[in-house]
C-alpha cells in the first residue's frame, strides 16, 4: 500500500469523533432464515398479501464431481434468497443464491428442479421426494425469481461457483458498515499464500472498519508497509487496493455501540496509530500480554488488541496469538458481552457496475 503522505489526514476534528458514529446498519444473519423445527417442509404466507412465500425443508442435491451422487442439504427460501445447508441446525451456508444478483431460471420435469443462472455453466440439480414436493418448491422459486431484480435486469453470473458464498455490493457494504466491523482479505501473491499455508488460515490479512459522523468509511490496520494506519474507503477504492486481492470479505460485528464503547474505540486508535508494524518469534510465543512494551503490531494482533480494549476478547490468550484465520466464520471466534460476528460476505465490486 502506499504510504500515509498519500492520503488525506483522516485525523481532523470531523472525522475523529469516534463517540458519535452512526450506528444505521442492517443484519445479514442466519437467523433471517427462521425454520419451522416441527415441520420438514412448509409454506408460510406473509401476513402481508404482497409477501413472498417463506419455504423450508430436505432436498436432495446432485453432486458436481466425477460420479454424480444425490446427497441431502437443508433448504431455505426467504426474501428471494435460497440457501442450503448440511444440517437444519447449521449456521453456516453450504450455498446461497440471491436472486437479486442473478439472473435465474428454472425447470421442473417431475420430482426433479433444475436451476440454472445467466453466465454460469454449472446447474443446480435438485430432487423432492415427490412430484407435488418438487412443484411446491418450483412455484415458490419462481415466485421469488419473477419478483426479483435479476428477472428485471440481465446480471450475468461474474464468477464460478458463485452459490457457495454469500455477496454484498459495495454500495450495500457501504450502507451498512459500522465501526467494529471486520474485513478479512485473501491476496494474490505467493508470500500471502505462503503465508495462509504456515497459519493454517483461509485469510492472509485483517482490518477494522470505522464509520465517521460524515458517514465516510475508514480500515484501521497494520502493514508491513505503513505500520498502524487508518486508510480511508474512497483512497481504497481510487488506488485500486482492492484488486490485489481475490477475495475481500466483510463481517459484521453485532453488538450494542455504547457511547462509552466509542470512546474506548477513539481512545485505542489515538494510543496505535502510527505504530511499526511489528511481529517476531518472541512476541508470537509470549504467553502472557506485554502492553508496557508494545512498540507495534501486527494485522491481526492489533485487531484482537482493539477488541480487547473494548472488552469483547478476554486477557488470554495475548493479541499476538491471533491470526487473520481467528477472525473467519469457519473458526467461531467466541466473543464477550453477548456480542457475534455475522456471516462471511464477500464484498463484489462487479455488482454495483450492473446497476
């Protein structure tokens, strides 16, 4: 990244108000999908008489691989979403299709569902244990399909795969992007690889988002480049950061932002900012925290040390024994004060050129 002297000073008055950020964020969690436990399958009509129908239960999905197999996935379909996973009590999608970032459609030819999305070779093949199930499921997918913008706007498919995670344009990353929030970044180079190899972690890079009272975006991190620094979204984005990396995944944080909370996080900023980038063996180690000597930090040190100075992290383990993987859905990050990160979302940058 560049350096500092490249960027705007992001520390005058009206943008370091930290005390005062704007807490207008929507929640993109699982429990959006909620499931009848007393029913494999069912309809729900919305109170609503425009409402589309909430749908749930066990289909079968044909595997992709060399010998095509039909294995069991549990299927949900709200809010022109379809998502699937490999147990109702799941809280990680296997798979997920927003039908209003495709363009969708789909066949039914008797107990057998065939989806298929604009720009993608590959088919979701699905199977119900019986007709009149597969007909249900097919009225209500296209139900959702006709509703949705994809069915109003051709939006090719931009990647392969595409169903097995979860998007988020970068005009809705910006609406509901609070401070707290966790980046995680995947990179392109081999040191990154390498480096995801030895820290067994599925991300090489992690940030913290601030949101300013101007409604402005900031990631506070540690590179190896800058140190401690506070990048603003728009330099982000004009210097094309964004695509050093394949993969550029948001989470939100979900917690209650006190005043007092803020202000701790104003205060951590003013004591880090400007810091080295700073990561040795003594320090990885170290069992115990050493805040008297800590002359810089490391990505995922430093954000473990903000959500420690917060109170969402206990004293141990010290922030050094975090890695960017730490802060993954896959490995469940226990936080404190009742708080939760939400699902991985990859932030896609093509997404907003189809508009």
């Amino acid at each position: 990244m560049c350096s500092t002297e490249d960027y705007p000073n992001p520390t005058n008055e009206s943008e370091t108000s930290f005390s005062e950020v704007i807490e207008d964020f929507t929640s993109f969690t699982h429990e959006d999908n909620k499931r009848n436990p007393s029913s494999l399958s069912y309809l729900i009509p919305s109170s609503c008489g425009n409402s589309l129908p909430i749908k749930s239960g066990w289909l079968r999905k044909r595997t992709s691989g060399l010998i095509h197999r039909w294995v069991k996935r549990f299927f949900a379909l709200r809010n022109k979403v379809l998502t699937y996973c490999y147990a109702e009590s799941d809280k990680k999608f296997a798979g997920i299709i927003n039908f209003d970032l495709v363009t969708s459609e789909i066949q039914v030819n008797s107990n057998i569902i065939t989806l298929t999305a604009i720009g993608c070779k590959k088919l979701l093949i699905l199977k119900a244990d019986s007709e009149k199930s597969a007909n249900s499921w097919a009225n209500a997918i296209s139900l959702h399909i006709q509703s949705s913008q994809g069915q109003k706007v051709n939006l090719p498919v931009s990647s392969k795969n595409f169903w097995k995670f979860g998007r988020i344009s970068e005009k809705q990353f910006l609406s509901v992007a609070s401070t707290g929030d966790i980046l995680l970044f995947k990179a392109n180079n081999f040191v990154s690889k390498m480096q995801r190899v030895i820290t067994h972690s599925e991300y090489d890079h992690v940030a913290i988002i601030l949101k300013y009272t101007s409604g402005r975006i900031g990631i506070l991190e540690a590179t190896s480049e800058d140190g401690v620094s506070v990048v603003m979204w728009d330099d982000f984005k004009y210097y094309q950061f964004h695509k050093l990396y394949n993969r550029l995944v948001y989470r939100q944080l979900h917690t209650e932002r006190s005043n007092e909370m803020l202000m701790e996080v104003e205060s951590f900023i003013k004591a880090v900012k400007g810091k080295k980038y700073n990561i040795s063996p003594r320090k990885l180690i170290r069992n115990k925290e050493d805040n008297s000597k800590q002359q810089g930090f490391f990505c995922s040190e430093l954000v473990a040390a903000a959500y420690k100075s917060i109170g969402l992290l206990p004293e141990k383990p010290p922030a050094s024994k975090y890695w960017p993987g730490d802060f993954s859905e896959k490995k469940k990050i226990q936080l404190l004060k009742g708080a939760r990160c939400g699902e991985e979302l990859i932030i896609d940058f093509d997404l907003d050129s189809r508009d």
